[in-house]
C-alpha cells in the first residue's frame, strides 16, 4: 500500500511564513492563515514542505487505500496562492461565481492576489467545503 507524499512534518508553522517570499505574498499568507484558523477552528500545521493545513481526515476507498490528509488550508506559492478545499469533486459554482478572480483545479483553487477575491465568500467556502468533507469522512483537529 502507497503512502501519501504529503504528511505533517511536525516543522514550524510560523517559521515557514516568516520564510515566504515576495514579502507581499508573505503578508497575504498571514491574512489567509489567520481566516482559515477563524473559519475552520482549527490550528494549523505544516504538511510537507509548504502547505498549512487545519484539521484533518482519515479516508479509506473501496480499493482498500487509506491515510490522513488535511481538511482544508493554503500554499502561498510564489506565483500564485493555492488554496485547498476538501472534498475537490463537490460543485461549488454559486459560491465560486462570487469569489472573484481565480483559476480552478480538482481539490485546488488558484489565486494571484488576495485583493482579486472576496474574502468573506473565501470564508464560506472553506465552511462549505469542510461541511461536506465531514459529511463524508469526519474532520478532527489535529
């Protein structure tokens, strides 16, 4: 049975932020870090190298593959934020419509800048995403 490449590395969350670079980029990360620890009630750890995760899940397909995975949270790339809203095949359209400017992925949503989105509809969407996330396969804090 595979492992998943991204676990938690027990490595300091604060750290990793003051490493963030532009500085621009590391000012959103604290704005995002700081709405995902309201939103989810969770306190964020490191997952691999560079993705704040709150909470986490425990899955197991039919196929019989399980593991641990985070709920929800962000990587504040260089070019761009990645943002990680759990369960990726749910249909969040009516709250992406409003979100403002980003480019979709499967479980990622993909943002410039935090200026071109509306926070607040981020906020309902970490909310609706960790919903049905615990519909499925109950969140736990870490």
């Amino acid at each position: 049975m595979t492992q998943n490449k991204t676990v938690p590395t027990g490595a300091s969350v604060e750290a990793f932020l003051a490493s963030v670079e532009p500085a621009h980029k590391a000012a959103e990360a604290q704005q995002l870090g700081a709405l995902f620890r309201r939103v989810s009630g969770f306190e964020p750890r490191l997952w691999g190298p560079s993705i704040i995760g709150y909470g986490r899940y425990h899955y197991r397909y039919a196929s019989g593959r399980e593991g641990d995975f985070l709920a929800t949270g962000f990587s504040p790339r260089k070019a761009r934020h990645s943002i990680y809203i759990m369960p990726g095949y749910q249909d969040y359209g009516a709250i992406l419509s409003r979100l403002g400017k980003h480019k979709l992925g499967k479980s990622c949503l993909y943002v410039n800048k935090l200026a071109d989105i509306d926070l607040e509809v981020l906020a309902e969407l970490i909310r609706a995403g960790l919903k049905d996330l615990n519909a499925i396969w109950p969140v736990q804090p870490e």
